[in-house]
C-alpha cells in the first residue's frame, strides 16, 4: 500500500480529532503466551501510545454443551493461567499501563462461545458452578492487583439469555471480591439484549459490526456503513447511563475486511492492508470523538512485537503493518 496516503489519512484524522481532544482508553488486547513477559514485551504497548491492556487468561471446554470448565491447570500456557496473568499484569503496570483483566472461554475446535447451551436443567446449575469458580478466581486477582476494569465474561449470548438470575446473583458476588469497575464483552448483535448492564460501569461490546461489502473499503464506505449503527449505540448509553467501551475491535488485513470482520477462518482471501487500515481510521473517525464513548482494545496484540504480524501477515494483529502507524497516532492524540 502507499505509505504516503497512510501517512496523509493519519495527519487528517489527528486535524479531525484536536478539537475535541479528550483522553480514552487506548487499548491492545494482550495475548497470552506460552512464556513469561518482560519490558522487551511491554515496551512496545507503551511505543504505540497505548494507556490501557486486555489480559485474557482463558478457560476451557470441551464441547458447546459440556458444563464443565477447565482452568488455571499445568498443561495450559503460563499466559493463559492465574501465574501468567498476575505476571503480565504486574509487568504492564510497571510500564504505568493500566489493565482491563478478561477471562474468557475457549471452546474445543474454536466453536463460538455465544451458542454454549446446556441441554438439562442439572447441566446448567454444572456449569454455573463451574463458571463462577472460574470467574471468581480471576475477580480475586483483579482486587489483589488493584486492576482498573474486571470483565464478567465475554461473547456469552445463550448463557445470559437463558440464566439471567444466575447472573445477577454471580455480579453481586464479583462485587463483593472485587472493587473496581465492571463491564462485560457482549457480541456485536448480542448488547441490545443483554439484561444487565444497569449493573456495569461500561456497556461492553465487541465490535465487529459488517461496515462495507467492498473488497477495499474506502473510509467514506465505512463511516457511511457505521451510520446504521452508531445512533443505537448512542441510544443505548443514555437509556442506561453508561459509557459505551469497545473490548475488542479490529479488522484483519485481507480483501473485504468489513463484511464479516468476526471472521478469522484461514482461507479468506488476499492481503489487503489498505481495507484494514481504511475500516480501522474509519472506527476511529466515527467513535473516539463521542463524549459517551470510552475507547476500546484492538484485536489482537502479540508479546513478541519484534516478528509479529508483518505486511505478509493477513490476521487481526496491526503489528509491523501500515495501521499501526495510524493507531499510534491517533492514540496520541486521545492519551492526554
């Protein structure tokens, strides 16, 4: 892609931007590996002016309709368990990094969380037990680590819809364990029916809302694709009073990057940095200016800067790719 048109799109949306300039939570959501960090791992964050990081340790299952949850066990990677996370907190927060602490749940063979569904009644109490157990470990840690943002869960559409006093039962004993704010990481097409986000500091949504059919997206395709979105967005925050956060949001390097931007199947296409980067500065165009709206994380940030990514690389990751530029500075601009 022309450097030159990137570097351009980046000086006009900064000019866009300096008449409301506010800080917001500038996040990377920070992978977990199989290895501890150091400030090699947590330098670049700082270097692209982000504020804000997502550790995600992960829970396992072994099927959509098995109520038990695997975690924190020797098998998984340090990253993945309390150990890891406590280290990677720890490490970011050396860096004045503040942190949005998000377990999530991993189904076997990457099935989507959202259609977890227990089949009996005796299942479900299973794996409410099971996911509290879960969750409240990594509650625990969050107060221990003093962390400024803990999330309930993540993309867990079936489970809320059908076991709503499970869980207003299991936020009345997060709040019990933990002190700081809350939000949870409801799917693009999942908040509006989420039912308790009067209890939540943020009205969580992962952003992966389709924007343009185009293969290359220009930004005006974007923003005109955001404007069917953007004023229920809006409408939400005031109905419930909250600031809308964006807990993961991205777009992958390849051809038609805002039709299904959830997609990460391995057969999509061709590298296109150009749709990442013009759906990218179109999100930001669009939201980081609202005095509702909070921030966000991108998806995804990888420990080993130094060979992630690449303009060869056709995944989430903006690393070493022509959008990292643009999300440094526009990240910048929003830090103050």
């Amino acid at each position: 892609m022309n450097r030159f048109k990137i570097l351009i799109g980046v000086i006009l949306l900064i000019n866009q931007s300096c008449t409301t300039q506010t800080q917001k939570i500038n996040g990377v959501s920070f992978v977990a590996s199989r290895e501890l960090i150091s400030d090699k791992h947590t330098k670049p964050v700082v270097a692209i002016n982000a504020n804000y990081a997502a550790i995600m340790p992960f829970g396992f299952i072994r099927n959509l309709t098995d109520p038990e949850i695997t975690f924190n066990t020797e098998r998984q990677w340090i990253g993945e368990r309390v150990f890891g996370a406590k280290q990677y907190i720890e490490e970011l927060q050396e860096q004045s990094i503040k942190i949005m602490l998000k377990p999530q749940i991993w189904v076997r063979g990457g099935y989507f969380t959202g259609e977890i569904n227990m089949q009996t009644e005796a299942d479900w109490q299973t794996l409410e037990v099971s996911y509290s157990k879960f969750v409240l470990e990594y509650a625990k840690l969050a107060e221990t680590k003093k962390v400024d943002v803990f999330c309930i869960g993540t993309e867990l559409e079936k489970f809320v819809a059908h076991r709503p006093a499970y869980w207003n039962e299991l936020i009345i004993s997060i709040k019990k364990i933990y002190k700081g704010k809350l939000t949870y990481a409801a799917n693009w097409n999942e908040y509006e029916k989420t039912t308790f986000w009067n209890q939540m500091d943020y009205i969580g949504i992962d952003a992966y809302f389709p924007v343009s059919d185009s293969k290359t997206p220009t930004i005006k395709e974007c923003l005109e694709g955001w404007e069917m979105y953007k004023s229920n967005i809006h409408k939400f925050s005031i109905q419930y009073h909250k600031p809308i956060l964006f807990t993961e949001f991205g777009y992958r390097s390849v051809d038609y990057s805002g039709k299904a931007p959830w997609k990460s199947d391995r057969d999509m296409g061709n590298i296109n940095l150009e749709a990442q980067n013009n759906a990218t500065h179109a999100l930001f165009e669009a939201f980081w200016n609202e005095d509702w709206f909070a921030g966000g994380f991108v998806w995804k940030w990888h420990h080993n800067h130094e060979v992630a990514g690449g303009e060869n690389n056709d995944r989430f990751t903006p690393q070493n790719k022509p959008v990292e530029l643009l999300i440094k500075e526009h990240y910048n601009v929003f830090s103050k």
